[in-house]
C-alpha cells in the first residue's frame, strides 16, 4: 500500500453537464466488494491510502460501544453522526452527557454554529454563540467521553493518540479492515484519523454493516446494534436534505460521507463502496455509490433513479433546469 494517489491513478467517475456541455469533470477511485468480501470492480488505484475521514466514525462508534458505552437506537447512530445541529441532534448530544454525568465543556471539538441554516438562525435570534455542541462532530465526541467516563479513563486530552480510548480505536479499525494504517493526522474535529486504503475502508464497512447484533462475539454485537442504529435514524446521521440521510431512509443502506471526497455505502446483502473523488468534491459522491451498487445489483435501478433527483444534482441557469451532474463511469 502506497501512501498516496495521483491523478494518473484516477478515473473519471462523475460529470457536471451544463446545456448538454460537459463543463466539470470529477476523477477517483472506487472500489465495490461482493457479499464474500471479494471485489466485483476496482475503477483507478484502491490501494493507495487516503485518510477516511467522517467515514472513520463507524469504527470509532463500534470501539466506544465496545468499550462499555451501552448506545443503542439513535443514541448509536449520533455517535456515527455528522450532523447538521438541528434542535433534535442537538438534544440527542446533550442527552449522552448527561446521563454519563459529563459536563457539556469537556468536548473538545471545536465550536461552531450548526450547519442547519433554520437551527442557526434560531441560535442568532437568541443572542447565542457557536458552541462546540454544534460543531457536526459532537456526538462523536460525547460518545467518547461517554466511554471515558464509564472506564474511568482521563477525560482530559481523550483525543491524544496516546489516550487509551484512542489506542481502543486504533485496534478497532485494524481489526475490521485488516490494515494497519501508513499515516496519522488530526481531523478537522481534533480526534486522530488514520490512512488506510480504499480497499480496507470497504472491507471494514462491510464487516460492520454485516454484523448482527446477536453475534456471539461483543464487538460484533455491537458492530450489529451500530449498523441497526444506522439504518433505522437516517436523519440522525446527516440532517434534512443532506445526502446521507436521504439515502439511508429511501434506500435502507448502510452510509457515511466524508470530508474531501470519501463516500462509503453498503447494501444490506453486504456489497459494500468506498470511493474517493480526488478534488475532495462530494456533491457527486452520493450518486457514484448507488450507481456502483445498482450496477453490482444490491440495489434497484429504479429505485436509484426515483432518488437521484432528490441529492440536489440539478444544474440550474436562470432559476431553471438546464444540465445535471451524474455519474460517468465506465
């Protein structure tokens, strides 16, 4: 595994037409594995690395629910989350501190205003100010102090490398990608990411998207209540009208985007996408990975085409339709 890819490893995986003029063109790598965990289509380089991003968080969710934090139904699904900080995540996110007995200035994710246009302009009204509460991160980050708190591990510094949450995390993500990653970073959260490839991203998704949550092994178990979780509150993993979340509920798929262009989706028969768009781009993220599974048959056609006009693809010139932006891949 090579550290990272070029654009001499990339396909063009998705188009913006304008007009019937190609006017964008956004190149990548995907990969997409069969229920066996056998790879049905490589499109560019899947063995280089790339930091996951947001899509870690399933496997930063399954090590924190391992590690003794007890979340299940939506509770689950907000420490997946990258949430738009509407009133309801926000509850969800305070309710995990709470019942833990953790204050709300322990997180250390940084402050922010919620991304729903509605929620933060319901915080101005009120005179409040960003708050790291609101930062899309925050349930990551209360589940990890949840842990923290119930293995009486240090709640200050939880996001150093050296932190035993984090080494927890570290052997998670190993463990279901079979990989060891070849570089390290901070995310733009705080919390450590590691590089992994496009291949062992796929595999460790499908391992937890896959895992049932009376498995008689407690990761998997776990594992199992994740991929419920999920699957069951779309909207807590995203927010109205993001991608994820609409995916999720009409499609029923095991999903999470991540920043700069990674997208990871598994059907419920196991076959599983990670894809990585090269320009860091994800408005065409969604659309390449349920192509890529309708086209592996774990989804229908017609379904993918019923949805597609609901992930904002439309291109639009003078307030009209006028081109879309599609997958492209061949």
């Amino acid at each position: 595994m090579s550290e990272t890819f070029t654009v001499d490893d990339s396909v063009e995986l998705a188009v913006v037409e304008r007009s019937g003029f190609v006017e964008s063109r956004h190149a990548g790598s995907a990969i997409v594995l069969g229920t066996n965990g056998e790879v049905l289509r490589a499109l560019g380089d899947v063995t280089s690395a790339v930091f996951p991003r947001s899509a870690m968080k399933p496997f930063q969710a399954v090590a924190v629910m391992a590690s003794g934090a007890a979340l299940r139904g939506a509770d689950a699904a907000i420490a997946t989350a990258s949430h738009s900080g509407t009133a309801a995540h926000i509850e969800l996110v305070r309710g995990l501190l709470s019942r833990a007995g953790v204050p709300e200035t322990a997180l250390a994710c940084p402050a922010a205003w919620p991304i729903d246009s509605a929620a933060r302009d319901a915080l101005v009204r009120l005179g409040a100010t960003k708050a790291p509460v609101y930062m899309e991160c925050s349930g990551k980050h209360a589940a990890m102090l949840v842990a923290c708190q119930q293995n009486g591990w240090a709640l200050d510094g939880y996001l150093d490398p050296a932190h035993p949450l984090q080494k927890r995390i570290l052997d998670v993500l190993e463990r279901f990608t079979g990989e060891r990653p070849v570089a390290s970073g901070i995310d733009g959260c705080g919390a450590p990411v590691h590089a992994i490839s496009l291949g062992g991203l796929a595999r460790g998704i499908a391992r937890i998207a896959t895992s049932k949550s009376n498995s008689p092994f407690a990761i998997y178990r776990e594992a199992g209540f994740l991929a419920e979780a999920v699957r069951a509150n779309g909207w807590v993993v995203a927010g109205p009208g993001h991608s994820d979340s609409i995916v999720i509920d009409r499609l029923g798929l095991f999903m999470k985007g991540g920043a700069e262009g990674i997208m990871v989706a598994a059907a419920e028969n196991g076959t599983t996408v990670a894809l990585k768009i090269l320009d860091g781009n994800l408005r065409a993220a969604a659309a390449v990975a349920v192509s890529l599974l309708a086209d592996a048959g774990a989804i229908q056609r017609a379904d993918v085409a019923q949805l597609l006009p609901e992930l904002g693809l439309t291109v639009t010139g003078g307030g009209r339709p006028v081109g879309e932006i599609r997958a492209s891949y061949i």
